[in-house]
C-alpha cells in the first residue's frame, strides 16, 4: 500500500453539518434565527443553544409534554399486557369456598 498523509487505517471524511441532524452552534435549535456572539445564548441540556428564554421555554414545555405522552403510552401498554396475562404468579387464579355441604 503507498504511503501518504492521507491514507490511514481509518479512511476520515468530514461530515457536512446540515447532513448530521445535529444542530449548530450558529443559530436557535426552535426558530433558526442566527445567533450573535454580541448577545445572549441560553443553553438547554447542556449544547443545545436557543436565541432567548422564551425559545428555549418553548422547548422545554415540548420536552415535558412529549414525555408525559411516552409515559402515560407505556402505561397503558402495560395494563393492556397484564390483562392479557392474567394476575401475576403470585396471586394464583384459585377459588376457594368455604363451608360448603358435599353429597356423600
């Protein structure tokens, strides 16, 4: 194999930003308006930037109501999939009776 600076173990290219899905540092990750190094960044989840308070307020009142949908979705999922099963092992599914007269 020739040697070259460019020809390694690992082949690197650069990855293009808009090809990535990750948000730039350049501008609001809920409007796209371009941030200035002349005003305020306010930072969400440690590097998501966001133009104002109000964006990123936003943001965060989506966060928490997608995931109160996730929650209460597994919920249900898993009261359907008990009805499906039954009670649990430890409650076996016996009736018992009590003073009951039996025909001899």
């Amino acid at each position: 194999m020739p040697s070259s600076a460019s020809s390694s173990f690992f082949h690197i290219v650069p990855l293009d930003r808009g090809a990535t899905g990750s948000h730039a540092m350049d501008a609001c990750y809920l409007c796209g308006k371009p941030l200035s190094t002349n005003f305020d960044i306010f930072m969400y989840r440690g590097d998501t930037p966001f133009c104002s308070e109000e964006c990123r307020s936003v943001q965060m009142d989506m966060d928490e109501a997608r995931q109160r949908i996730k929650t209460n979705i597994l919920k249900e999922r898993a009261a359907r999939n008990e009805q499906r099963r039954g009670p649990p092992a430890s409650e076996p599914n016996v009736n018992c009776a009590a003073n009951v007269p039996v025909a001899s």
